[in-house]
C-alpha cells in the first residue's frame, strides 16, 4: 500500500531496526511502549483485517505466530508477555497493516 508505513518500514524507505527478520515478517520495537517491552510483528504482506483472510494470509499469520516462541529468549519475553492484534478503530487499530504486538518485560496489568 502506497501510504502505509508498515509498508514502508518493510521495504526499508523508513528506517526502523529489525531486531528479526525472515521473507514472510519482521519485528520491531513499538515507538510508543505500552510495556517495558513492547515490540511489533508485521507480515511482509500487506492486509489489514483477520476478515481478509484467505490461505496464503494465514500461513503468513500462522508463521508469524510459530517464530514468536523462538524469539523468547532475544527479546527477553521469557517470564511471559501478552500477544494483542487489534481490529478497526474501535479496536484500536491505528496502522492498517495487520501486526501482532508482543508486550512484556514485567508484570502486565489484568484488563
């Protein structure tokens, strides 16, 4: 998508450090921390929506949710974090591009 910064952070015109990357995802740290940890995982593909799924979207989302538990330990997510994907406004969603936060680093608040 022309105007979507995910977009342009996985094509690398904004810069953004990847602290993972393989050819389906990337993972970043979110620049507005809602944890003492708080990193985002952005497929390569552009959708926005659980709704527009079809089966390649959900390898690429199945992937993405394979990868997480291997990063662990280089993320220092091992005492646990929560994995939050919000969906449209009133869900939060400010960057349509699907993305999955991961959220740790210490004891997270019961919502």
């Amino acid at each position: 998508m022309e105007n979507c910064i995910f977009c342009k952070i996985v094509a690398g015109e904004i810069p953004s450090p990847r602290l993972y990357e393989d050819d389906k995802m990337i993972v970043i740290r979110d620049i507005e921390p809602k944890a003492k940890l708080h990193y985002l995982c952005i497929p390569k593909t552009h959708f926005a929506l659980l709704s527009e799924m079809n089966d390649v979207r959900a390898e690429i989302v199945k992937h993405c949710f394979q990868v997480i538990p291997t990063l662990e330990k280089q993320l220092g997510l091992e005492e646990g974090y929560r994995v939050i994907i919000n969906q449209g406004e009133n869900g939060g969603q400010t960057v349509h591009h699907l993305h999955i936060h991961l959220l740790g680093g210490e004891k997270l608040a019961d919502f």
